[in-house]
C-alpha cells in the first residue's frame, strides 16, 4: 500500500516522467521513466528495479538512443541597489 513519505497522502498514480542525471559534470537524459506519484502533492517514487535499470543504463556499457544540446544558464541574483 502506498504512503507518501512526504504529506502522509494514500493517493497515488503511475506515470512515466523524463530525468536528468549529473554524474562526473555530465548530464545524462532518461526519458520514459515509470513511478508511482502521490496525487496530492505530487512526489515521484522510483521502484527499486527501476532505480537498478537506470543505474545500469549510466554506469554499464549502454549506448544511448540520441544526443542532444542543452543551453545552459547559471542564475545571477540581482544586487541590491544602494
């Protein structure tokens, strides 16, 4: 039985959501991931089994589907004028 670990919600749903993972300063993108997600707030839980997968997919000899080219931004908090 479900139990958000977060708002004690017993409501969940499944999806299949995308995520990014850094490891070594590279960004890595896996799409079509299947968790179980509370539908009050929203957290997303990862089954052991699937969190294996990805961790074999990262780390082992998998090749990827495609590349792609992010853009990146570094946030720049505004100073204060005096």
């Amino acid at each position: 039985m479900f139990k958000c670990h977060v708002c004690n919600s017993e409501d969940c749903h499944q999806e299949l959501i995308n995520e990014i993972f850094q490891i070594d300063g590279k960004f890595y993108l896996v799409e079509k991931i299947p968790v179980t997600a509370c539908s009050h707030c929203g957290e997303e839980i990862f089954s052991r089994e699937t969190t294996e997968r990805i961790r074999v997919m990262l780390h082992g000899e998998t090749q990827p589907l495609k590349s792609i080219s992010v853009d990146v931004f570094a946030y720049q908090p505004e100073s204060k004028a005096s």
